[in-house]
C-alpha cells in the first residue's frame, strides 16, 4: 500500500494546535444571519396541500406549489428551525447535477443520462432565474467547480474530462502544491450561501402565501385510503388534501422508507477571513467550487468575505443511524481536516479556523434522491440526496408536485425517477457493510484508486459509488 499526500506531507502539529486553538463549535452560515421567527401550528387547520420539512426539498416545493396556483393554500411544518439542518449547514455547492455525477448517473441510467444532465442543466438555470425574479440575496455566484487530481493517478482521470487543465494551467488557477492537474467545469456548478438561501426561499414562500410553523414537529399521519390525510404535531393538527414529505435525514414517516436512507456524518472547518496577501499567495481570482479526485474527498471554496471553508473525506457512520447533536463534535475529524487543509495550502500557515461543524447526509444506496408516492397518491415524498441536494431539491419539488397532481410528465417517466435504491439492512449489519465500504475506499486511495474485490461486488450489485 502507498501512501497519500495528506501522510507524505503533514503539517507540523504546531500549526494545526494553532489554527483550532479559540474555534467555535458551531456552524458559520447560521451565524452569519438573522432568522426570522415563525409561529408554531395551534389548533387544527385545513389545506389544499401541507409540507412537512423546512429545508430545501420543503421550501422550493412550497414556492413552486404556489408558483404553478396562487390561489393553492400552503401549509409548511418544520420540527425546528428554518433551513437549520443540512440546508443551512452544507459547504454551499450548488450543482446541476440529479444523479451525484456523470459517472454514477451514466452506470445506472445510461440510456437516459444525457437527457438528465439537460434537465440538470435547466434545473441550475431555473435556480438562477428564480434568484433574480425574487431579489433574492443567497449570494450566488455561477463560478463553476474545479476537480484537481492530487494523486498520480488522477490526472489520466482527469485528463478525459472537457476542460481539463494540466498542471501549470490549474497551478495558474489556484495555487498548491498538492494540485497536479484539474478539470474546469464552467456551467454545472454555482455557490451560495446555504443559510441564505434556505431563509430567502423562506421568504419568497411566505411573500407567496405560504403558511411556514416552526417547531412543529409532526408525530404521525392519519387517514383512510381515500379522502383527506391528517398530521399530527404536539400542539395542533393538519388537513390536507395532498402531502409532500421532505423530511431528509431524519426518520421518515412512512414506515417503507424506514431502512431506505442511513444519516452518514460530513465535517467542515472555516477559516478567518483572508488577507489580501494571503489570498495572491493562492490565486483563485476565479472563485470555482473546487474538490479533489479521490474517494474520500475535500471540497473547498472561498465566501464573500474571503474565507475558506474546507470539508469533507471523512464521512462517519455511528451504530443505530441516530441523527444527534453529540456527533458533531468529533475533534478527530477536525484535526485531520486541518492538516490536510495546510498540506494544500501550506503558505497560510498561521491562519485561523474560526468555526467547526458537521451535519447529517441523508445517503441512500444509489447515492442520489429517489421518489415515491403513498395513501393512494395523496402523499408524496423525496429524500436520499447523499450531500447533493442544493440544486437537485428543486428538481424533487416538482417531480413531488407532479406526483400529487396525477401528472404524467417527462420527469415522472424518467427511469431514474420510477426506479428505488436497494434498501439497507438492519443493525448490526448495516453498521459492519458501512464501514468495510469506507475501509475499502480508503484502500483504494492508497492504491492507485483501484477498487477491490469488495467493492467491485458493490458495484455489480447496483451499490457502488463512483462519483
């Protein structure tokens, strides 16, 4: 076995003691914002259609809802807060991409894969243009994503994709010694501030009409097989003639999906901001999206005021799938990320992380949403993104919205939308299969990317990742 750049060369221990000396446990993007408060549901209320999730997937289907009829009543539910969880805590990508890459799309879907990389594409421009109609300050900027190799190995990966870069040429782009080569993609990518953007949905929806109640948590759905579909919250009650579930990493409230999704834990630091001659030491005057070529990847990108937030290669899953506080706060994690961070960028050495975070993925075995409907077509549902979300929640809001109205549409015939992922298995195997998946990944990082026997099987079985 080889060995990675991360472990040929480490940062002195000084400089990562140093960078996470006075950083907070907490989650920069919902620092930087003032949310607004909205009244938790009392008493029982009837609707034409009620939402239950206030991140992404639940605010764009509250707004496209109203959007396709002003005059629909709207309820939305939320258990906690407005775009808390993994909307309001993400790294900020915001990617056309629906099936979480060319190469996991093209392997399940292939006959379909060009047609869904349109719809991607349609996607991210209706993004865009929902933005500016709304004045919606989300602090998007449609800058691109950079891949970089930073292993050997990665470059002929790279070298086949449109808008590969060699290594002077990503050097010019951004500077580290890690970077061997890149591949620019111009139009499939966007960032945002995730806060901002789950807050202004929110707002768009209310200006709209939409009923939004935070801490509201629902406990359970009643109803008959036909007629109206009641839920339940501590306080009140709800009446709807149509349901849209976007309930993300947390325990679904159809039982079918119970073992559908598994919640895998994403790590994330953020800088101070930088300095002037901080950043012409690194470049990036192009601002791309960026993300390293290995299985375990980082991804990294600058915000408005010069930071960098720097995330991912671990990816944690705890026995039992619980989504709780107490697994944010893995130092471990956030150790190894500041040392891989200064091995990328070992000229800011002395530089600062002001907050450290994490949040909950909603993975589901083929690595992207899946959809469905339950109680006769009355209420409908999408989850299971695997930490591609931001742009692709749109896209599950109106394939939900088409679902509930009885449509057949060009999105609700796609194969990739009519088809479910294998579900995981129960405890204890699902924590043992999780695991050797992030074991073998790791091996395969150490040797050249090339995927064992084990994973080999994954992928024959419909289970593999290669994003």
């Amino acid at each position: 076995m080889g060995t990675t750049v991360f472990e040929r060369r480490r940062p002195p221990q000084s400089v990562i003691d140093d960078a996470l000396r006075d950083t907070a446990l907490s989650v920069f993007w919902l620092d930087d914002v003032e949310r607004p408060a909205h009244p938790p549901l009392r008493g029982t209320v009837h609707t034409d259609l009620v939402v239950v999730g206030g991140g992404y997937t639940g605010l764009w289907t509250a707004v496209r809802a109203k959007e396709r009829d002003p005059e629909r009543r709207v309820v939305l539910l939320e258990a906690s807060r407005v775009a808390w969880a993994a909307s309001g805590r993400n790294g900020g990508f915001c990617e056309s991409s629906l099936t979480h890459g060319h190469e996991n799309g093209v392997n399940r879907w292939p006959e379909e894969i060009d047609r869904l990389e349109e719809l991607g594409h349609e996607n991210l421009d209706g993004i865009a243009e929902t933005v500016r109609r709304y004045g919606m300050d989300a602090e998007f900027e449609r800058t691109g994503q950079l891949a970089v190799a930073v292993e050997p190995h990665q470059v002929e990966w790279l070298r086949e994709e449109e808008g590969f870069l060699d290594q002077e040429a990503v050097q010019a782009e951004v500077h580290s010694p890690t970077f061997l080569a890149g591949a620019w993609d111009r139009e499939g990518s966007a960032l945002v501030h995730p806060a901002k953007l789950g807050l202004e949905l929110a707002r768009v929806a209310v200006e709209l009409g939409v009923e939004i109640h935070e801490h509201s948590l629902v406990r359970r759905i009643e109803g008959a097989d036909s007629g109206p579909v009641t839920l339940v919250t501590e306080h009140g009650r709800v009446t709807a003639d149509a349901v849209a579930l976007a309930t993300n990493v947390f325990p679904s409230l159809l039982k079918r999906n119970r073992l559908m999704t598994v919640p895998v834990y994403d790590y994330v630091l953020m800088t101070e901001p930088l300095s002037a001659e901080q950043l012409a030491s690194i470049g990036w005057r192009n601002r791309q999206g960026l993300a390293d070529s290995a299985n375990q990847f980082h991804y990294y990108r600058l915000t408005a005021d010069d930071r960098i937030l720097f995330g991912g290669y671990d990816a944690v899953y705890h026995f039992g799938g619980k989504v709780r506080p107490a697994y944010e706060d893995r130092m471990e994690s956030h150790r190894r990320l500041a040392s891989h961070f200064f091995t990328t960028f070992p000229q800011l050495a002395g530089l600062h992380f002001t907050h450290r975070w994490a949040g909950a993925i909603d993975s589901s075995s083929r690595f992207c949403a899946f959809f469905g409907t339950a109680r006769g077509g009355r209420v409908a549902y999408a989850t299971g993104f695997t930490g591609l979300g931001v742009g692709a929640a749109r896209f599950a809001a109106d394939v939900m919205l088409d679902k509930l109205a009885g449509e057949e549409t060009e999105r609700t015939q796609l194969r990739m939308v009519r088809e479910k992922p294998i579900p995981f298995p129960p405890e204890p195997a699902a924590s043992v299969g999780i695991n050797l998946v992030r074991a073998a990944m790791d091996r395969a990082d150490h040797n050249e990317g090339r995927r064992n026997l084990f994973l080999k099987t994954l992928d024959a079985l419909g289970m593999g990742f290669d994003s």
